[in-house]
C-alpha cells in the first residue's frame, strides 16, 4: 500500500525539487508517489544514500597538484580494494626484478639498474605482474637481437674457415699478431673488444688476409710497433724466428708447430710477448 497520508501531510508545503526545470513539491514525485510502504521507501532511500556515498568525484583542479595528489592517495585504494585496480608492491624491492637466467653470457645486463628501474616503477604504482611483462619483453629484445648476431658470426666464420682452408688456424695466429701491434693504446684496444669488433669476422677477414704479408715484412712490423733501437731489433729477430719455425722443416719446432702443440704455441706467445706492446691484444 502506499505511504501513510500522515507521513506525507508531515512535509512541508514549500519543500520543492527541481523535475526537469521545473519546481515540483517532493510529495508529487515518483519517489515519493510510487513508494509501495513505509519499509520499501526506507530500503529505497538508505540504498541511494549507499550508491552516492560510494561514488568517486572525478571534478579536480588539475592546476593544483596538491589537489590531484590528496584525491589519488583518497580514491586510489578503494578502486584497489575493489579490485578495479590493481595493488602495487609496497616498496622497490618487492617487484624482485633480476637478470632473466634466458639471457645468454655476454649479453650485457646492469644489475645497479635493477634497483633504478624498480623504483620508477614504485613511484608510478605500476603492478608487479606488469613489471614482469616488461622484463620478458626485454629478454626477448636482448636475445632475438644477441640470436641474430651469433647466426651471423657463425656464417661469417664458417665463410672463413672455408676460404682459408688448412691455412685458416696459421693465418688466424698471424692475424693475432698483426693487431698486437695495430693498436697503440689500451683505450683503443677497449672499445675495439666493446663493440664486438675484435672477433667480428668482418674484421677478421681482412686482417687474415693481410697478416701473413705483414708478418714476412720486417720494415712494416718495425714502423706499425712504433719503436726504434731495441723494440725494432725484438720486432725483427722474433719475426725471423717465428717465420722460420712454421716453414722450416728442419727447426725442432716446426712438426710440433703444425701440429698446434701447446708448449710450442705458448713458446711463440713468450716471444711475441717481448714486442712492445704485444700484451695488447684483441679478443678473438
């Protein structure tokens, strides 16, 4: 039944609400004419007063940061709680952020940078699972990249080992020693090796050519080691011993040398490591 005439004769006579740009008196609305009872009319009322008391302002003086602050740190937990949103971790630490075991060694990864990146994230309230998309998205950047080089060097190196045939480990060795005395300081050396030149076999291919001409050139080994007296004496004695080691069918060494003995490589290291500057190498 509707409501009691005595409860609606309570209102006022001038309590008026606004219907579509007009006054209207509050008895002659729907909320209150199509009000089944009393207890219906209270659930009504108590549940609009709920749905408003809910609801979130979106209205924020976006000049004023101090305002958009105040109303994230009010508004943003209770979307949370509701599960609109998701919760970020308490601190940096939590999002764990480490190298991915998938990358391969050599491909460089910052630990230092673990603890920037996850505090970025923190200050952004971004949620962990969504840190560890990230971190897989890098993964496959680093290796599908790291994939594309190794195929390539692989190729390149392959090409080599072809064109130089049974000359391929002799003209390495000698391209080894070539560069030795290419670069003039450690800086160079440095960032040669840090942009993957050193073993690029780009590089190398030309190099291997080179070397074994440079290597019978006594005057060009004595100029590109830059010294003069003594260095260019080592230079030259130790060229000619090496030379003739590995064409010298009668020097002790020469068997063993074509056969890549150990003692007798490391004995040509020994004496390549009295050139001047012959501890610098590069990585191959």
């Amino acid at each position: 039944m509707p409501l009691d005439a005595a409860l609606v004769a309570q209102l006022p006579a001038d309590m008026n609400v606004d219907v579509d740009g007009k006054a209207v008196h509050i008895a002659q609305t729907p909320f209150i004419k199509e009000a089944k009872d009393f207890p219906s009319f209270v659930k009504g009322a108590y549940d609009a007063h709920r749905e408003v008391g809910s609801r979130i302002p979106v209205k924020v003086d976006a000049s004023k940061p101090e305002q958009i602050e105040e109303w994230r740190k009010t508004h943003i937990p209770t979307l949370q709680k509701a599960g609109l949103l998701h919760t970020p971790p308490a601190s940096p630490a939590e999002y764990q952020i480490s190298r991915p075991d998938e990358i391969p060694e050599g491909l460089g990864w910052d630990e230092a940078r673990n603890v920037k990146f996850s505090t970025i994230l923190h200050k952004y309230g971004v949620p962990k699972e969504m840190a560890a998309e990230l971190v897989d998205l890098q993964k496959e950047a680093m290796t599908g990249g790291f994939q594309a080089i190794k195929t390539s060097v692989e190729e390149g190196m392959k090409a080599l080992k072809t064109e130089h045939g049974d000359q391929f480990d002799t003209r390495m060795e000698a391209a080894k020693r070539l560069t030795s005395v290419i670069f003039k300081t450690k800086e160079e050396l440095e960032w040669f090796n840090l942009v993957g030149l050193g073993d690029h076999p780009g590089f190398l291919s030309v190099i291997m050519r080179l070397a074994p001409l440079a290597m019978q050139d006594s005057s060009f080994m004595r100029d590109a080691g830059g010294g003069g007296g003594d260095a260019a004496m080592a230079q030259d004695e130790v060229r000619k011993e090496v030379a003739d080691i590995m064409s010298n069918p009668n020097n002790p060494k020469h068997k063993l040398y074509w056969q890549r003995d150990k003692a007798t490589m490391e004995y040509i290291d020994n004496l390549y490591k009295k050139i001047p500057g012959a501890d610098q190498k590069v990585t191959f």
